[in-house]
C-alpha cells in the first residue's frame, strides 16, 4: 500500500526499494521504518513510500487524524494560542494560572510531537496572523521540547521543558498592553517596564504551583552565560538547566516570527546568529544539539533567494553548514561557493 510519509507509523515495512529525485536509494525494501528512517525521507524529500499491509488497521475512532494529520496540527497548534490567550487574561485577573488549563494545552502538542519528525514544518505551520505573544510562547514550548527530546531526555524531562517553555513568558501579562504592542520605539521607562517580565512570570508561577523548574526558567530565560542578560545580570552557573534550553528556544523563536518591536528573520539565517551567541550568551552544547538536529529538518524546504529565484534546500553543506545547496528549476547553487547569492526566507515544507 502506498502511504504519505505523514501517515508511516514505526515498525512499518517498506516494501520496495526507495530512491530519491536522483536516483540515489535512500531504504532498501524491508526495512523497517523507526524515527531515523521517518526523519530521513523527509530529508531527501520523499512524498510516498510502499510499504507492506499492516495486520491491523485502526478502527474509525481518530481516522480523520490519519486521513489529514496535517489539519490535525494546525487545528491543534491553533487551538494552543487560543488557550494561551485566555491564560494570559486568568493571570492578568488573579495573579495565579491553572495547573489544568496549563496541561489541557500541553496535553494535545505532546501527542502531536510524538507523531511529527519535522519540527520546521511544525514552526511553519502556525500562523504569523496571530498575536505574537501566545504564538511564541507555543512555539518556545515546541522547541524546548525538541531540544530535550535532542538531548537525550525521557518522556517525562521533555513534557517539563516544554512546559517551562510554554509558560516562559507568562509575566508579560502585567505588562500594559499599550507598551507590549506598541508600533513605536519604546521609551527608557518603556523599555525597563518590559524588562520586569521575567521577575512577574517568576511571581506567578511560584505563587501558583511552587515547582522552580518552570518558575526558574520564567526569570532565567533572559540571562546570559557572560553576565550580560537580565533581570539580574547572572552567569552560567547561577543558571537553572531548564533556562538554558528556554533561553535558545525563546532566542529562536522571537527572531523567527512577526514582532511588534524586532524584526522576523528566516529559519535558517537564526541558526547562525544562535552559533555566534553560543561563544559567550547561549549554552554552547545545548546550541550545538539544537543547530545539529534542526538543520537537516530544512532539506527540501522551499526558499526565495535574495536575487528572486525560488528554489528548494536539498542538501546541507559540510563546508558550510549555514549555506546549502539549493536547487533552482534545473540548476543547483552551492551557496558556499558565492558570496553574492544567499536564502532569503524559507517559505513552507515541500
């Protein structure tokens, strides 16, 4: 049966040799497909594979899940926001969230993550129309929990990294509204008011459920390694581990995305920005670990260079990993060999 590489499930077995656009075999016929084999047909952009009737087929229960999972995590990652919102505003009214309300959302993105090999298609996937403030705090959990998935993490260790992640922001809802929108360059008195959310998260989160696991990374998640960060100016050692991964995944994500006071930048070009943090700001492993891991999730993304043409990723560079090789119609630009031509923007998946 022909199957979508969205719908291959583990220990599926492909039945015939599988090839990519060039001809090179990517599975053999009979293997048995595991998060490593899923992840590598996404890198050489395989849309269908063969693979041999399963023994069971799951009954109508969640068959819409398998017929569009890809509506499913929109749908899901849609609903995330929506909720992040109304946590906001429970926060904003009692100074305290729901424990509940927190694992309602968290809950379903977990499902999600299990069944998802492309954390870039999933980052992509959530729209830029929505407001910027729930949006990364989803999109921070998401990455938090691929970073500790990344590092070697159990099931248990990534649910509370995306957690702290997810509720890293949670203070801005004591910012006033007409500072944390405003279109116009922030004032000095604007800009240090900002800079109180970390130590607002803190309150809320310690006053509401007392675990320093995820209150810690609330006011740590702004620091930096060499001292320069805030609110307090702290250094690596005084860094709680679960605020190192929130603040790589929080880096990433606000540079990633529509912002009211900063400017979006692509998926890849951040990468490379987050290389040059680690000599000093960032946890140099954890950064490694997450570039290492999110590169190969870029291969067969559409992207528009600087010069107009549109194209598509196909292959990371050993030279240089943050300037791939890029096919464009019928030609192939290795970007490392020019200095002229560089990716613009990533614009969706395959």
């Amino acid at each position: 049966m022909r199957v979508h590489i969205m719908d291959l499930r583990h220990s599926d077995v492909v039945l015939t040799d599988t090839f990519n656009t060039y001809g090179l075999l990517v599975l053999s016929a009979g293997s048995s497909l595991d998060e490593e084999s899923i992840s590598k047909l996404f890198q050489h952009s395989i849309d269908y594979v063969d693979i041999a009737v399963r023994r069971t087929e799951l009954s109508t229960v969640g068959a819409t899940a398998i017929e569009n999972p890809g509506k499913v995590l929109t749908e899901v990652l849609n609903s995330a926001v929506y909720s992040t919102k109304e946590l906001y505003t429970q926060a904003a009214e009692r100074g305290e969230i729901d424990v509940q309300t927190v694992d309602s959302v968290i809950s379903p993105m977990m499902d999600q993550f299990r069944k998802q090999i492309d954390i870039a298609s999933i980052l992509l996937n959530i729209s830029d129309n929505d407001d910027y403030t729930y949006r990364h705090s989803v999109q921070v959990g998401i990455i938090s929990y691929y970073i500790a998935k990344w590092m070697g993490k159990n099931a248990e260790e990534c649910a509370l990294a995306s957690k702290a992640g997810y509720l890293h922001d949670i203070g801005k809802c004591k910012i006033p509204p007409e500072i944390l929108n405003k279109q116009t360059p922030l004032t000095n008195d604007e800009f240090a008011e900002i800079r109180k959310h970390p130590i607002y998260g803190f309150d809320i989160i310690n006053d509401s459920v007392g675990n320093p696991h995820l209150s810690l990374p609330a006011l740590q998640h702004h620091e930096r390694f060499n001292g320069s960060g805030y609110p307090y100016g702290i250094k690596e050692q005084d860094m709680h581990p679960l605020s190192k991964i929130v603040a790589i995944a929080d880096i990433y994500s606000a540079c990633i995305s529509n912002r009211v006071y900063g400017e979006q930048k692509d998926l890849l070009n951040v990468l490379y920005e987050l290389y040059q943090m680690s000599f000093g700001q960032t946890d140099p492993y954890i950064t490694q670990i997450f570039i290492r891991n999110m590169l190969p999730n870029l291969i067969g993304k559409k992207v528009v260079l600087n010069n107009g043409d549109m194209g598509k990723i196909v292959m990371t560079n050993p030279s240089d990993s943050f300037r791939p090789l890029v096919q464009v119609d019928q030609r192939f630009i290795d970007l490392a060999q020019t200095n002229d031509i560089r990716i613009e923007r990533i614009v969706s998946a395959s």
